[in-house]
C-alpha cells in the first residue's frame, strides 16, 4: 500500500516526465485512443509512430496513448509535446503521415504545418 | 562492407525528378568526388517523401535534416557546410519557410478555447492505463483531503455548497442526494454508477470511462466516505468494451495502490468497487430499473418511494450518480465549493459536457459552462451547419428531451431554462438538423426508440407509446387525419402521468415539442398532405419538366424501376405509380430538369 508521501512522490516524479522539463531532449507523442480515434484509425497509426521511433532508434521519443481530445471529427489525433512542453496537434492522421511527422518533426524539429488543426481547420 | 558515415537522402520520385533532382543529384556526386567525401558520405536514392510540391528533397542522415527546394546552386553549400562542417543549413530546412500564423495545436482552435474542461480535464491529457499519470495530475489528492482532513459531514456540505446537480438527466442536487442516504442508519450502503448511457448520439460518459477512468474510481470513494458505504458498483453497458477494460485496468491499479481496499492510505477508510454490465437496455438506465439489474434480475423499473437512498440496492439505502457528475467531484473538493459555483446560471452551476452531431460542421466533444448560449455552442464551437445551409433545431435530452428551435438559439443552457421551453438538459446528446430534417420525422424517429425500449410492465407506456407512434407513422405516410394533433396531445398528456417510470413520462416530448414548434409541419403533413422538408417519401413526386428536359435519355438509364420513359426531341416522363423515390434520376440529369416536389 502507498502512504500519501509516497503518493506525492509519485505525482512529482510523473509530471517531470510527463512535462519533459527536466528532460533535455524528450519528446512525448500522445495518440487519441478513445472509441473515435480508434475507429477511425489510431492504431496503425500509433504502431507507425512506434516502428518509425524504434527504426531510427530515438530513445528520447516516448510514444503513450490518451482519451477523448474531443474533436471526433479530426480523428486519428495526434499531439506531438516538445521538451518545452510545446504542443503541436495533428490531425486526420494516418501511418503515413505518421511517418513524416516521425522524420520533419520529431528528427528535424520542422512541425508538418500542414497536417495540423489549424491548417485543417481552415 | 564499407561503412559511410553519413547518408545523403535525395529523392528521386516523380515530382522531384521533374524539379530537377536529378540535376541536385549529379551535382552532389561531384562535389563529394572534389571533396574527397565519396568515401565517407553515400548518396542514396529514395521514393517519393509525399512532399513534391517542396522539392527537390535532400535529407542528410544521420542529422536527419531535410533541405527542402534544393537547386543545384544549394549543393556546394551543403557538402562544405553540413558534410564537411557539420553545420546544418539552416536556411534550407523544411519548413523554415512555411507560414507560422497557423495554429499548431488544439489550444489555439475556437473548439478548444471557448470550452471549461472540468470532467473532461483529463481527456485526452494522460494515459488512462497509468495511474501514475492521474496521480502526476493532482489525482488521489482530493480522497487524501476527505480522509485525513473532512468529516463526512463536512464532504455533503461541500457538495451541497458547489450547487453541482446530476448530469444524467433530472438534474437532483448531488449533495441532497447524498445526504439523505447519510442520514440513514445501517450497516451496509452502497454507492453506484450509472454508466448505462442509453440515449441514441451520447457519448460523454464513455469518454470519461475510456479517457480518465481514475477520476471516477477517486469520487465513488469519496461518495462512500461521504455517506458510510463501503461498496461500490458501476454499472456500464457491454457495448462499450473500450470503456470497461480500461476501467477495469483502473481498478486493479488503484487496489494494488492501495487506494481501493481495505485501510486506504492507511486512514482506516475501506472501499471497494466492481464493474456490472448491462446488456444495453434504455430502461436500465432508470435508477431503480438499473439496481434490480445489478442484483441480477430482469431490470425493471419499479415505483418511489421507496427512494433509493432509503432502500435502493438489495433493499440497503443507496446512491446512485452519473458518470459525468462524478467526474466533477474531485476537483470541487480540491479547489472548493465557492470555485466551482462561481460557474455557471444561478440555478445550474459548473458545466456540461455535450456530444454534438447531426448536421454540425464540427461533430465531437464539448465542454461548457451553463449559462452558454446554444448559439454559441452550435455555431462558435460547433463550426455551424455544413453546406450554409439553415439551422432548424437542435434535438436536446435525447429521447427524453424536446427540441429547441432557431427563435431559441439565444437561450442560455442551463436546466431550467431548457425545461421552460419544453425541452431539457438531458445527459448531453445534443443533435442538430438543419432545413432538410422533417420535425414529424424526427419525431417518429425518437417515439420508435421508445416503442422498441419500453420494459412493457405498464399499460399507459406499453400500448400508449406504440397508438402514438401508429398515428405518426401515419402522418408521415400522407394519411393524417383532421384531429390526429390533438389525440396526440390527449395520449401524451395521459402518458405522462400514469406511467411508472421516467422513460414512459418522458416519452411524449420529442412530440409535444415538435407540435409546439412546428405545428405549421404537422399541419402541412396532414392537411395538404406535404412534407414540406421533402423527407417522408410517401408525399413526394419526382417530377421532370418538359421545358427544360433535353431528352438526354441519362435518367432513364440509371432509373432502377426503369419508369422513365421518353424518346428524341419529346420530354420524358416518369411514371409515377412505379417510382420508388430514389432520387437517382435527380443526381443524374446535367440540366437539372429533374425537382422533387
Ligand atoms: C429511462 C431512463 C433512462 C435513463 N438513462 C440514464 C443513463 O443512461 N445514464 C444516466 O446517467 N442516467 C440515466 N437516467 C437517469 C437516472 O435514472 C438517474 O437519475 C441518474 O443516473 C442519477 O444520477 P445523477 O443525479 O448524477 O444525474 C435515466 C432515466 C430514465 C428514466
Ligand atoms: S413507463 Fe414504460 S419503461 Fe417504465 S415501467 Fe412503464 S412500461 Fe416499463
Ligand atoms: S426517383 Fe428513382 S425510381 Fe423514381 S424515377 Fe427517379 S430514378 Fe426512377
Ligand atoms: S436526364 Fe434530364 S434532360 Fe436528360 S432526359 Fe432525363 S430529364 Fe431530360
Ligand atoms: S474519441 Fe477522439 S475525439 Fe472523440
Ligand atoms: S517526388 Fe519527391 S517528394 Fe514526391
């Protein structure tokens, strides 16, 4: 059983990863994968993004899955978050995209404007 | 096998072929040679990178940098900086160039910036499969507050304060509820979850279950402390599969925390939670219908009082909660009871999710605070109507609820404000229909769902729902009688009050609101025998007119009744008695000759 200290410890170690701030170089991939985004796809392309990540070795790209974002319609969502907690969301993913993204993003520091909400939003 | 040490990328696909890579490509061959770099760096010849319209494309590995628009100027700069330096060109990059006023993320949208997200804070935030995450979160925090700094007294108080009211529907203050299962004296209570979510469109509840499962694990804990139960149940339907794996991923996580269980966090408190699955009965939903089911019997509803937190659950006082209203609990104990009724109407405080659809240009996910105009939900975060077309309504509260026409677009959404205007809150299915949607129709549509999902145990609802639902069809059908409005009046009045349970008195609203605003339609449907929306096929003709028909002869041949009929220079007709309605012919004739009417 945890005690509440350890409780704390938990949340503060948790976030320093999940917030990248101490963390150099990380880079956090979040895959929506709720009953939406799975339906429309983010499975191959969760799987894309963790084959494209492993191909090139980056061990500093972590690759985790969410809920609901909420905007169903977009779905496959993507969120890519910087080590300065940047975020950049992609949307309509597929594998492919996944690909580039893996390559002009997360190699290159280059954000696919294209593939993002407010390139496909307008 | 020799190894280089670095690979030069370029694409020779069709689109960079044709601007010019190969020309980059040769270029690059000789200024390695005259750099004396061709043994060291290997020039690689790729497929298309899907971005043609940015070639010619280099990417130089193992930098990963990709130059973009290379011209055959740009070589010398890349081999004697990058290849022999190791200085990226900057100003070549992919990208670089590319306009920066976009939004990159989700936060930057108006979807996401006019939202409040306390339920939904989560969603889509941390992984629902990690605890840890949830923790890192502020999660736990506030059962950690009830237990060691609260009396259970002091939690009621706190809810009863935050004004937060159920989001399954009726809207019962939450912390009432909870009271008076508290007040009761017995050794054994019980603290339930209503994760039935039964209305057609509604997904908000699912959402949580999948996006954030521990925030509902946290707050049934602390409803337990709160009331003196030590026993929890969720009940959620078996269609959602996604939803219960991760919950159950939740629970096993939070037992082996030691947050669930016996002695948590070493306060003495014990809860324990466990999943119930429905088979996806609308009725079920109904609290006293949903409890008979999670002692295994056949869920029927059955009459109140006795309320459930007298004798609810194996006749045990009981409380029972909405996934969503759940969600908001641990953030008001966290952040208080003045923070979160300072959100909100006077009367409906904090917000709501919606699951909007229908005819909405941004389908999805939202949370608001109450009091927002649905205006601003349908078309600041909604998007609007696709195509420009008009809205007519939006269907609010499900099966249960009523709708809300365009004269009420200003109206804030807050529960009594709906209610005033014959619709309702509801869970959050929130569908909108556009200039197309036939109200009669809609109406139709919504009275099947509850001819098909009434339990059958009382009279008014069994046979009353289904004589309403003959007349609609009938309507519908172009043989509305003078009259058919107000027998359907009389037989909701008479539902609504002698059914046992809420899904039989509710289930005239989707009527008496689409009489109350759209009587003109119904009118129309029966008297002129027109649907003036042109959905119900019955009353419609498609008509060809001989002025503008050319005698293409294009309609007939996709006819599949094969009822157009015509020959040169002479009109065609289409023969009435034959037609099936399709309106393929529409679609097909190039001089638009074809109207439906
Ligand atoms: C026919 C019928 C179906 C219902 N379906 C649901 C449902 O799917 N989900 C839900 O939370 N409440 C549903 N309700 C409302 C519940 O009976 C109950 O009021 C609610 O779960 C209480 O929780 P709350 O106070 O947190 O809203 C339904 C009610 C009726 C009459
Ligand atoms: S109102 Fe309908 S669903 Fe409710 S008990 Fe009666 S028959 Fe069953
Ligand atoms: S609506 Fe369909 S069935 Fe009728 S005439 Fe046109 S194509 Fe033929
Ligand atoms: S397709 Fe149009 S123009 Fe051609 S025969 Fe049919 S109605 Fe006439
Ligand atoms: S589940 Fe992904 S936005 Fe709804
Ligand atoms: S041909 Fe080079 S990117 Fe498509």
């Amino acid at each position: 059983m945890k005690s509440i200290a350890e409780l704390e410890e938990i949340r503060k170690k948790t976030l320093e990863k999940i917030s990248l701030r101490t963390n150099a170089d990380g880079i956090r991939v979040v895959v929506g994968m709720a009953t939406c985004g799975i339906a429309a796809g983010a499975r191959p392309v969760m799987n894309a993004f963790v084959e494209e990540i492993n191909k090139r070795s980056l061990n500093n790209v972590s690759v985790s899955m969410t809920g609901c974002i909420g905007v169903c319609k977009l779905e496959p969502v993507v969120e890519v978050i910087d080590k300065d907690g940047n975020k950049t969301t992609y949307v309509k993913m597929t594998a492919e995209k996944a690909a580039r993204v893996v390559v002009e993003h997360i190699v290159n520091g280059q954000v696919c404007l294209d593939l993002t909400i407010g390139a496909v939003e307008k | 096998m020799h190894l280089y040490r670095a690979h030069v990328l370029v694409c020779a696909g069709t689109g960079c072929t044709s601007s010019n890579s190969v020309k980059v490509m040769e270029e690059m061959n000789t200024l390695l040679l005259a750099n004396k770099l061709d043994k060291e760096v290997q020039i690689v010849k790729t497929g298309c990178f899907g971005l043609c319209a940015e070639g010619p494309i280099v990417v130089v590995y193992p930098e990963g940098a990709m130059y973009t628009r290379v011209e055959v100027s740009d070589v010398k700069e890349i081999v004697e900086e990058h290849l022999l330096k190791g200085r990226i060109v900057k100003r070549l990059l992919a990208g670089e160039k590319e306009a920066e006023d976009i939004s990159k993320s989700l936060e930057g949208v108006d979807f996401f910036k006019r939202q409040t997200r306390i339920a939904l804070r989560n969603c889509g935030l941390i992984n629902p499969e990690n605890i840890d995450e949830y923790i890192a979160f502020d999660g736990y925090k506030a059962l950690e507050k009830v237990l060691t700094e609260m009396k259970p007294e002091e939690v009621i108080d706190v809810m009863k304060q935050s004004g937060l009211r159920g989001r399954g529907g009726a809207g019962f203050p939450t912390g009432l509820k909870w009271s008076f299962a508290a007040q009761q004296v017995n050794d054994v209570k019980y603290v339930c979850c209503n994760a039935d979510e039964g209305d057609p469109g509604a997904f908000m509840d699912r959402s949580v279950l999948e996006g954030d499962p521990h925030s509902l694990i946290e707050a049934m804990a602390i409803a337990g402390y709160a009331i003196g139960s030590s026993q929890g149940f969720v009940y959620v339907r078996a269609e959602y599969p996604i939803a219960v794996k991760r919950l159950q991923i939740a629970i096993e996580q939070a037992k082996e925390y030691g947050l669930l269980g016996d002695n948590i966090l070493g306060t003495g408190f014990k809860f324990d939670l466990e999943i119930r699955l429905g088979a996806g009965a609308f009725v079920c939903g109904e609290e006293t219908a949903l409890m008979t089911s999670i002692e295994g019997h056949r869920g029927e509803p059955r009459p109140r009082p006795p309320f459930p937190a007298v004798k609810g659950l194996w006749q045990k006082p009981s409380i029972l909660n909405n996934v969503e209203t759940y969600a908001n609990i641990p953030v008001i104990i966290l952040k208080g009871a003045e923070w979160f009724s300072s959100i909100g109407t006077e009367k409906s405080k904090g917000t709501k999710v919606f699951a909007i659809g229908g005819k909405i240009n941004n389908t999805g996910l939202v949370e608001v605070p109450m009091g927002t105009t649905l205006r601003e939900v349908v078309y600041d975060i909604g998007g609007g109507i696709p195509k420009g077309k008009k809205f007519k309504a939006a269907q609010m509260g499900g099966p249960s609820g009523g709708c809300v026409p365009a004269e009420h677009l200003d109206i804030p959404i807050d529960y009594d404000s709906l209610l005033s205007i014959g619709a309702m809150m509801g869970s959050g299915g929130l569908i909108v229909m556009d200039e197309d949607t036939c109200m009669v129709d809609i109406a139709k549509f919504f009275l099947e769902f509850t001819v098909d999902e009434s339990c059958g145990k009382c009279p008014p609802c069994r046979i009353g729902t289904k004589r309403m639902l003959e007349i609609l069809t009938r309507i519908t059908e172009g043989k509305g009688e003078e009259g058919d409005i107000e027998k359907l009046e009389e037989l909701a009045k008479n539902i609504k009050t002698a059914a046992l349970c809420g899904l039989g008195q509710t289930a005239p609203n989707p009527i008496l609101s689409t009489i109350r605003y759209f009587r003109d339609e119904y009118e129309a449907h029966i008297k002129d025998k027109k649907c003036t929306a042109g959905v119900c096929t019955a009353m419609l003709q498609y008509t060809i007119d001989a002025a503008k028909c050319k005698s293409c002869g294009l309609c007939a041949k996709v006819c599949p009744m094969n009822c157009i009929s015509g020959e040169k220079k002479v009109p065609y007709v289409i023969d009435q008695a034959k037609c099936a309605k399709c309106g393929a012919c529409v679609e097909k004739c190039p001089f638009k000759a074809i109207s439906k009417i």
